[in-house]
C-alpha cells in the first residue's frame, strides 16, 4: 500500500526553502508512529536534509531515496523511477512517500491514503502542495489537537 505523509498549512503551504515552516512536537510524534518499521520514499533534497538534521537517516525505517543524479548513501536503497518503484510495490507491504514537493507532486495519484497534518496557523514559507481533490478520498480518521488536525483519507476505487 502506497501512503502519502505531509503536514500542510493555510494555502497548501509545506515548507519554508527545504526545512519546515513550524516545528510541532505532536507532529514529529505522530509522523514517527505512522512510519515507523515501514519503508519511506523521499527526494534527494528531503534525504540530505534529514542527514544535516540529525546526522543520520531516518532509524527504526527502511529509507529509500528517489533521485536522478547519481547520488549514493551507504546502506540506502535508491531509485530513479519512482513511478514504476512505486506501481510495482507489494499491495501487503506499507511503502510512505514523505517529501519533498517534487516527489508529492509525482507521486499524489499513486497514493491509497493520506495522512494530512492540516496546520491551522499562519506561517511563512514558499513551498505549496499542489491542490487535492478530496472527492476522490474518504475521510477516515480525524483527531484535533490545538493548531493541527490529523486527518487520514483513503482513495475511493
């Protein structure tokens, strides 16, 4: 099953350059339960990031870097075709694509669920989610906490 990760705030915004706008420990918490022991698919730009943040790749998951440069990570899986990678993946095996906006924009309508943080606050940034057509998903879980929401919608077949 192909799921899609993103914190989004007013006006689709996920990101200030290629960090965070916000920093929200409920969500660093949740974005952690949700992934953890599961692969996770990302860009390059989203891979070094992590690593310049906390020197590391992700632990406790299996990270898998869609690039098409010729950039290599000891011990990390890496594709350059994330459309075929994901199309072909396992339906009984949970693959989380987790950024960035190239990848997102990719790889939307591969997607069987999403799991939105929808941030409910003003911040300032430049990266934006494309715009998604909810009437293709059903809600299935909502949870309200302070700013955020933590809303998981799954594809309509």
């Amino acid at each position: 099953m192909v799921n899609l990760i993103v914190a989004i705030g007013k006006d689709n915004l996920i990101g200030k350059g290629n960090m965070l706008p916000w920093h929200y420990k409920e969500d660093m918490k949740y974005f952690k339960e949700m992934t953890m022991g599961k692969k996770v698919i990302m860009g390059e730009l989203t891979f070094k990031s992590i690593i310049s943040y906390i020197n590391k790749p992700l632990p406790g998951r299996t990270s898998i870097i869609a690039t098409l440069t010729d950039y290599t990570y000891p011990g990390i899986e890496i594709t350059n075709d994330i459309i075929s990678y994901l199309k072909d993946f396992p339906k009984d095996e949970e693959v989380f694509i987790i950024g960035g906006k190239i990848i997102y924009d990719l790889t939307l309508d591969l997607a069987d669920k999403l799991y939105i943080t929808h941030v409910n606050k003003e911040y300032d940034g430049n990266v934006y989610f494309k715009n998604i057509d909810y009437s293709k998903y059903n809600k299935v879980s909502e949870k309200i906490s302070g700013d955020l929401n933590f809303s998981v919608y799954e594809r309509i077949e």
